[in-house]
C-alpha cells in the first residue's frame, strides 16, 4: 500500500498541563499497532510534527491530533505519497529542546532557527529534521 507523509506546526497551549512522556507513550501504543513512524519535534513554544503510513491511519491520527486541547494554531504544512519512510525507526521520536546541536541543524538549513510555518519549505525543514535527529541522539526520547 502507498505510503503517505504528513508534516503539520502548532503552538503550544500554555493553559492545558503537558506530559510529554505520558504523550510518547500514547503515541508509541498506538502508531506501532497501526505501523505509522515519525518524529514529534517541542521545543518548548511550539510543535513539528511528521507522520508517515498508511494515507486513512495517517489522515484519521491528524484529525484525531487536530481536536487535541494541548496545542492550538495548527497548520498543516503538507501530506503527500512518498516512496520511503524517513524516519523509520520510531513509532514516534520525541525531540525536545533547542540545544546548540539543533539551532546548529536548523541554520544549516534556514537563515534563523525559528521555523515560519507561513512561509517555509517543507522539503528543506524535513532535511534539517533529519540532520537534528542524526546529530542529537543523547536529546531524545525514542519508544521504538
Ligand atoms: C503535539 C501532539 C502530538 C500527538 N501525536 C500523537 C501521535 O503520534 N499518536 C497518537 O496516537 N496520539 C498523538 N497525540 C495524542 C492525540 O491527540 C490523542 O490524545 C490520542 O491519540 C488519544 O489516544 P487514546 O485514545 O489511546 O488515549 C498527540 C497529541 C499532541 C498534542
């Protein structure tokens, strides 16, 4: 079956508690059962998140994702077919922070290290998500 990537930025809601270890484990229960990967991005303020699977998993988990209280302002940056997980590893990764290692990924790749989830391109964000994942494996929370 098709493989589908989706790629979405949100905000933080400053008002609902954040457990993000209990959220992993959500995540890790329930992507591994329906074989969806990705990585979850929070560093803090806001939320990148890529979701790749099957199209119907991925798109009924974004909707699912979208109603949740903890984040608001959600903007789906993109969803298409893709020939290859790129994170293939985690049934979610969980990335937190903005270390020197990271802003050092994301300069590589943009001109400042806060993303614009107005304008920014999505195939230059996934290489810079890829490039913090490769390069700040003590930061992370895996659930394999
Ligand atoms: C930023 C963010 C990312 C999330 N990512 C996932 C995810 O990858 N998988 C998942 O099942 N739930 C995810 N959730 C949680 C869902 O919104 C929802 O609470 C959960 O899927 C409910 O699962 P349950 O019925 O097993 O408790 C995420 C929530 C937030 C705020």
């Amino acid at each position: 079956m098709n493989l589908t990537r989706l790629v979405y930025y949100s905000q933080r809601n400053p008002s609902e508690e954040l457990d993000t270890k209990s959220l992993i484990e959500t995540c890790k229960r329930n992507n591994a059962r329906l074989h969806l990967t990705g990585l979850l991005h929070y560093n803090g303020d806001h939320f990148i998140q890529v979701i790749e699977g099957g199209r119907i998993d991925v798109s009924e988990l974004y909707h699912r994702i979208a109603r949740d209280p903890r984040h608001a302002n959600i903007i789906l940056l993109s969803c298409t077919d893709v020939r290859e997980r790129m994170f293939p590893t985690w049934s979610m990764a969980l990335h937190q922070g903005m270390n020197a290692q990271t802003r050092k990924a994301f300069l590589r790749y943009f001109s400042t290290d806060m993303v614009n989830p107005e304008t920014v391109n999505v195939d230059t964000l996934l290489d810079a998500l890829q490039d913090m994942m490769m390069e700040t494996p003590t930061k992370l929370t895996i659930s394999v």
